[in-house]
C-alpha cells in the first residue's frame, strides 16, 4: 500500500474514532455476510457502529489517545465496536455482542478498552455486567439517600404517632366522650 493511500486511510481514522474512549475488538471473519449485515444494522439501531481497522494505521492513528490500550488487543483481522452516541457507553455494547456472539458462531472477542482500562477476551463477559455511567449515577444517588430517607422515616414515626394520639383524643372529645388518664 502506498504512503498516500495509508495516510488518507490514517485521516478517515483520526475523523471516525475522534474522542473514542473504549471500544471492544472483534474477529468477524467467517461470518456470513447476511448476518453481519443484520448484526451491523441492529447494533446502528442502538447507535453502535462496527469499523475493520487496518491494525498498523489504527495503532498509529491511537498513539497518544484514550485508545492507546487497544494496542493490546488489536492482533489480527480487527473490527472495531464502538458507541457512536454518549448515551450508549462500552458496556452497552459488550451487552449486545455477547447477546450476537450466542446467535454467530465465527464471531470471536478479542478484548476492549474502556476509560483507561485493557479488558482480555475472557473478560468481556464480566464487562458486560459492569453498570453503565447511567445506572452507577442511579446508585450513587440511591446510596447518598438511603441514609437521609431513614433519617426522615425514624424523625416523621414519633410525630406521626403523638400526631395518631391527639386525633383520637379529638375525635372523642368531639362526641362527648370521656378521656381516662393512662396511669
């Protein structure tokens, strides 16, 4: 290949994977191509995209990056699934490729890279039950009101209760009845 044609091949690159933070490495040599279409179509639903890299460019265009791990992972013919949306995080994608690697034979995990993080092809699984930003955010607010809403439930319980209390002594005021003093 020759030197210009690696370097527009190294331009497109640096526009498709700008700001790529994580990303998991596939093989998917072998499967059919009725069935990658359909697996590249459903995972651009979910706002997914896959890329066969060239692995030398694709290092190269990585170097210095949040993706400079994926050097790691990136051995052989490489395909490259990453989120194309902000709402959608690696775990996401982990997700749904391992829901597509139970229904494709040929398709082979190589690894990933998430925040700063190497994960191996054993490990993509274990990615996978990781929470996304969204639901680590919804944990963290649950654990920060957790204590707070017991403390409001322990204050509210006697109040409710003398609250309880005086309602009965006026209800039976109001008929006529007699209060007897608890001794």
């Amino acid at each position: 290949m020759s030197k210009p044609v690696k370097n527009l091949i190294k331009e497109s690159y640096k526009k498709r994977f700008d700001g790529l933070t994580g990303a998991v490495v596939v093989d998917i040599r072998g499967i059919e191509s009725n069935d990658n279409n359909r697996m590249r179509s459903g995972l651009r639903e979910k706002q997914m995209r896959v890329s066969v890299v060239k692995n030398t460019l694709a290092k190269a265009v990585f170097e210095g990056t949040d993706m400079s791990l994926a050097d790691e992972v990136i051995d052989g013919p490489s395909a490259l699934v990453f989120p194309t949306d902000e709402s959608v995080s690696v775990v996401n994608v982990a997700r749904e490729l391992i829901t597509w690697s139970k229904e494709l034979e040929a398709f082979e995990f190589k690894g990933a890279v998430m925040e700063g993080i190497v994960f191996g092809a054993d490990e993509i699984d274990k990615l996978s039950k990781y929470p996304t930003r969204e639901e680590a955010h919804a944990k963290a607010v649950q654990l920060i009101l957790s204590p707070a809403q017991t403390l409001v439930g322990a204050i509210k319980s006697p109040a409710s209760n003398i609250a309880s209390i005086l309602k009965t002594i006026e209800e039976k005021l109001e008929k006529g009845e007699e209060i007897a003093k608890v001794g």
